[in-house]
C-alpha cells in the first residue's frame, strides 16, 4: 500500500541560496563613502579567513555590565601635558590656576600643621591628613575668592590737615550721595524716652524700646514700619532673636517675648526684674541679668532654661558679650569685669578695671580687645589674648556711661549729650585714643549705642528720641549672602533659620579659647586609660604576642617556633634601640646649639663637653 507523500516533503532545501544581510545603519560619525559600500560593511584592514567549522547553534555571549567600583582611580598625569587649545586655536600663555601667594592662604587658614598626634594610628592619621588636605583647599579658594570681595571701607579726610573731630553731620550728608544721605535721620520721641535701640544681625531692621513703655520696629533703610505698641510698662532693655520675626523686650517685671506685628508670644515669668538682654545667634540663647544678681540662659530654640547663674556681686545692670567665643561679660561695682560661662557655676576670669565702679563695658568683633570706662572717669582696653593686660587708657572729663565696638574696629563713648568716635589704622588694630575721629553733640543724654551691621551708620538712643549718625569706615563692607543677607526674602530668611537650627553649637562648648576643642586632651585619656585598667584587670589595647601561624611538612617543629618567636623579638628591640639613639642625637644637636652661640669658632676643648 502506497502512502501519499507529504506536501511539501519531497522539496530538497536550496543550500546555495544567498543569504542577504540586513543593511548596518549609518552612524552620524561616518561618511557618505561608508554608508556607499555595497556590502554595508565599513571598510578595514584584511582579515584572516577562519576555518570551516560544523554548524551548529552557538549560544548567545552574555555580555557583562561593569559596575562601579566605590574605590575612585586617580587619573593618570602625563608628564609632559600638551597646552589645551581654544575654538580659536590659541594657546594659554599662563595655563592652570592662578598662583594664590602665601600670605593670603594663611589669612585663612584654621589648622595648626605643626601640632602632631604622637603615638597616633595609621587610620587616624589618615584621617588627619585628609582633613588637613579639605582645610588646604578650601584656604585656596578663599584667597582666591576674595579678589571678588569689589566693595571698600569708606573714610573720611581734612583739607590740609584739618582736624576731622570739627566736622559735622550736616557736612558729611551735604557731601555724599542721596541713597547714604537718607540714612542720617532723627526721630523726636522726647515724651516717652529715654531710648535702648538694637539692630538686626543683617542691618536691616531696627528696635526701640522707651523708658515710659514705647516699643516700635522698623525696616529703617526704607522707613517701613513693623509694629508700634504701648506695653504700659517701663521698658530697660530689647533684643532681636535670631531673626527680625521675633523680640525680646525687658520690660520692669517679666521677659516677653513679641512678633514682628507687636503680638506677645510668651511671657517668662522665670526671668523677673532683667535689666539687660545679649542673644547668642549661633547658639540661640538669649542671657539676661537681672536685679536680683542672677544671669540666667533661656534656649530659644526649645523654650527652656540652660543654666541660672549667681553672680554674688549684687545688681547687674552692665552686661555685653564677646562675638568671638559668646563669652559673657559682667561689669560689678566693685570695678571688676567677670567672664562667665553656662557650662561653669563659677567665672571662668575676674579683671581689675578700674578703683571705683563699672559704668560700661564693650568688646570687639574679633574678641581681642575690651573697652571699659569707670566712676574713675577712665576709658582703658585690655588684652583678651590670655594677659588681660591694659593696653591704653585715657581720663575723659565726665566719664562715658555707653561703649560700643563697630566690626571695622572703631570705638564709640556715649558722655552725656556728647558722642566721640576713635579710629585705629584697621579692623584689628587698637583705635587711638589721643585725638577722636568724630565727635557729635545730641538734644538728650545717650543711653544706647550700636553700629549697624554693614552699614557706615551709628544708632543712638537718648532721652529725645533716636538718632542715626553716618560714621565713614565703621562697616565692614562685604558680608556673606548665606550668613547675613540684607536683601533676603521670606522664603531665605526660613530656609537659613532651620539650617541654622541643624547647626546650633551647644552650650556646653562654650569656653575661652574655642580653638581648644579641636584638640585632644591627652590628659584626660591617660587618665581614663588608666582607670579602665584597674576595673578590666589588663589592659585592652596592649599588643598581643607574637603568635606564629602552623606551617606544613615539618615546620611547626617547637624548634622552628622558638627560633621564629626569637627572631620577632630581636626586630623588635632593634627598633626600640634605634629609636632611642635618634632621640639622643637630636637631644645632643639641641643642647649643642643652645650651649654655642651662633658664628662661634670650634674648640679644641670641645672635645671635653661629652
């Protein structure tokens, strides 16, 4: 029986047929003349013919994706780098950065190189390095940002040496610009005076408090007004806080607290009879003292009380702060000057100032320097570098009762109805006190004093109101855009206020020298070593002894161990012996050059020392 054959089956397969290959796309790379080539492949060197081999079905080739590595490889340098040509062609004549001279690196530099951690471990001291390497880099981009900084301290000068002190104010506001001459103004308040101004740490916007209970804010640049209230209460002192949105005001019972639209937030009842108000901004607390002789800390940020000092020395009324380490200073009427801390119950440093009583006290903004007057009628300033030494002093006819630093080193006394003015030759040199730069004579008795920030303006708060002198070189000019912007909008002012919440620096680190908390005191870890070893019964970090590892074939012999352990310990030995000779020798080297002057001819009896 015959089957039927399948359709289709008895069709042999056509080998010969030619495959035709898929045309490779042209690429915008290539030319015309590739895409041009009948068989669609890119011409290129001969290739050699392979072997016919089965045909069989290959796997597909898996193609591997390279991560990263986290370990980055530095690039290779070439020795010899080719100059880097412009679309122009050119080529640089002074390639790579600009060279930053020295002088202007060390201005910004913070780490001491000299100071090394003795005994350290390679990953600390790898960490070190790295750290010194940042700090490197970033004292270069400093220097070198600060060609930007365009903008210059004003000044002011007589014709043919003529005495600067004998010019006034309507001369200088004849003499300069509109925009700088509306920032000279009187506001005649005489009925509700006398007067304690603040301004704002972007020199924006400023608060007055009156005696009789008056207290106003305002953007005084444009003479916008923020709020205006009665408290019917008599008013001793006010502060902005961390920004122009809030106010602290000492009113005669009890601390309040106000928004920028005059609406009492809080009232601390824990803060009674406060006399005067100094906010740290960078630690967000605000001191005050009071009567009663107690100085007290209140954390803004969480709303309580750090620490509550006694001071023991009766009524405080006199009180500023150091901007450089947030240091307190309290003028007593015994003529001495304490420093005080939250972290410590005690002063940290007590200055004789003066034979009678403290009237004023004021530091400068780079805390070397602190001015104070007296019932003595004198005006001295003292070193704050370590000494607490006078520097100069001056007698002054009625003696000042309000002293205030501005941030280019000027030094303002408030005497009577008179307000004289010192200058130095710059921001940190010690003003002059033999001739003043400017005096000015006001309608009432001076009863606070404050330079704007950034701005050459003088505030004065008198029993008449307040006025705002023009003091040329008194503001540093530049200021730092994520800092202290004058010019911010609502939307930077909440952006910097809680990115300066997440950088608030505690109060416990608040101390003299600020620079010593980035240094390791070694006392108190040897101290720490030793009583963590009397509780353990040995000692942790002691090096173990050298174990030898088991080796194969016969080699773990007690002989052989005996003789590997021999040989550690000689390695060891020779360094502690080598080590010991070069501490000799540079023991000798500098007793030889403390013993033989410089230039001095060898002796023959030199030979004897030894």
């Amino acid at each position: 029986m015959e089957t039927a054959p399948k359709p289709g089956g008895d069709v042999p397969p056509n080998k010969n047929k030619i495959q035709v290959q898929k045309k490779k796309p042209r690429r915008y790379w290539e030319g015309e003349d590739v895409a041009s080539t009948t068989a669609g492949v890119s011409p290129g060197p001969p290739r050699r013919k392979k072997r016919k081999r089965d045909l069989r079905p290959q796997k597909p080739k898996k193609t591997h994706i390279l991560k990263k590595s986290r370990v980055t490889k530095k690039p290779r340098v070439r020795r010899n780098p080719e100059p880097e040509r412009s679309l122009s062609g050119a080529q640089d004549p002074f390639p790579g950065p600009s060279p930053v001279p020295v002088e202007a690196t060390q201005k910004f530099r913070r780490i001491d190189r000299s100071k090394k951690l003795l005994h350290a471990k390679s990953k600390t001291r790898n960490r070190l390095e790295v750290a010194e390497a940042e700090e490197e880099e970033a004292s270069v981009r400093a220097a070198r940002s600060e060609l930007l900084l365009a903008e210059e301290p004003g000044f002011l000068e007589g014709e043919d040496g003529e005495d600067t002190a004998k010019i006034r104010q309507a001369d200088i506001v004849e003499a300069v610009d509109i925009a700088s001459a509306a920032k000279h103004f009187d506001l005649n308040l005489r009925q509700f005076g006398p007067y304690r101004l603040n301004y704002s740490r972007t020199g924006r916007h400023l608060a007055f408090g009156g005696r009789r209970g008056h207290v106003a804010a305002l953007d005084w640049v444009t003479k916008k007004l923020m709020c205006e209230i009665n408290v019917m209460e008599a008013v001793r002192d006010i502060r902005f806080l961390h920004s122009e949105a809030l106010l602290a005001v000492a009113q005669n019972r009890w601390l309040h607290i106000y928004d920028n639209q005059g609406i009492e937030l809080h009232c601390i009842r824990r803060c009674d009879r406060v006399t005067r108000l100094e906010f740290l901004p960078f630690h967000f607390l605000l001191a005050t003292a009071s009567e009663t002789g107690f100085l007290t800390y209140l954390d803004v940020s969480v709303g309580k009380i750090v620490a509550a000092l006694n001071a023991r020395a009766g009524r405080l009324d006199i009180m500023t702060q150091n901007p450089y380490n947030a240091i307190i200073h309290l003028g007593h009427s015994n003529g001495t000057v304490s420093l005080w801390s939250p972290a410590m119950k005690e002063p940290l440093a007590k200055i004789l100032c003066h034979r009678g009583g403290v009237r004023a006290v004021t530091v400068d903004s780079t805390g070397t320097y602190m001015a104070t007057s007296g019932l003595d009628h004198q005006l001295k300033i003292f070193d704050l570098r370590g000494t607490f030494q006078p520097l100069s002093a001056r007698t002054l006819p009625q003696g000042a009762g309000q002293l205030a630093y501005s941030q280019r080193g000027l030094l303002v006394a408030g005497m009577g109805d008179v307000v004289n003015i010192w200058a130095g030759q710059g921001a940190t040199s010690l003003p002059s006190l033999e001739l003043p730069y400017l005096t000015h004579r006001l309608s009432g008795h001076v009863h606070g004093l404050q330079f704007c920030p950034f701005e050459d303006v003088l505030g004065v708060g008198h029993s008449g109101g307040i006025t705002s002198m023009l003091v040329p070189g008194a503001a540093e000019p530049n200021f730092d855009g994520l800092e202290s912007n004058p010019y911010r909008s609502r939307k930077q002012r909440q952006e910097w206020e809680v990115k300066a919440l997440l950088e608030k620096v505690p109060a416990e680190l608040i101390c003299l020298d600020p620079r010593a908390l980035a240094e390791v005191d070694v006392i108190s870890l040897e101290q720490e070593k030793k009583e963590r070893i009397e509780r353990l019964g040995y000692d942790p970090e002691a090096k173990t002894p050298f174990q030898p590892k088991p080796k194969q074939k016969g080699r773990s012999s007690t002989a052989s161990l005996v003789k590997r352990k021999r040989k550690v310990m000689d390695e060891e030995h020779r360094d502690k012996v080598r080590q010991s000779l070069e501490q000799q020798q540079q023991q000798q080297q500098q007793e030889q050059k403390v013993a033989k002057p410089v230039g001095s001819r060898p002796s023959a009896l030199d030979r004897f020392i030894h």
